[in-house]
C-alpha cells in the first residue's frame, strides 16, 4: 500500500507544481484561459499539502509493514530454536 501512496503523492505533487507554475507565467492573462490566478495558486498549494499527507501517509504504513515482517521473523526463529533445543 506504501508504495501506491507515494505514487499518488509524486501525481498529486507534479499537478501542484504544474498549478502554481501556470498562476505565475503569461497563460493566466491569454484570452479563452481561466484567469482566476489566486485560484490557480490555491489549488496549487492544496495540491502539494495533499500530496505532503499522502507521502507521509507512505512512509507510516512501510514503517509498520517493516515493524510487522521484522516481528513476523523474530517469532519464527524462536520457534526454530525451540524446536532445536527439543531435538537435543
């Protein structure tokens, strides 16, 4: 799922630096265009917090899903070194 999020995130950024950089260039103030360039910089903005959440919402969930194979591993060799001492 992490790896999922980051992508989400990395789609979510580039599409917030694409909004701010059109509300700062010349296309804002071509005819036909949306001209709202607060607008523009707003969803911009938005955009990138969006993707600064889900970015961090990544890195969380590999914490965890790392924490839960690294548990998974510390139960299965003591399981094999019990099973060893009941051998002998």
């Amino acid at each position: 799922m992490g790896r999922n999020l980051y992508i989400l995130a990395a789609t979510l950024g580039g599409l917030g630096l694409l909004s701010l950089a059109i509300s700062f260039s010349g296309l804002v103030h071509t005819v036909g265009s949306p001209s709202d360039a607060p607008m523009w910089r707003m969803m911009g903005i938005g955009l990138i917090l969006f993707a600064l959440m889900s970015a961090l919402g990544a890195t969380v969930s590999s914490l965890f899903e790392q924490a839960d194979r690294r548990a998974a591993d510390q139960r299965q060799r003591e399981r094999t070194e019990r099973r060893q001492r009941r051998a002998r």
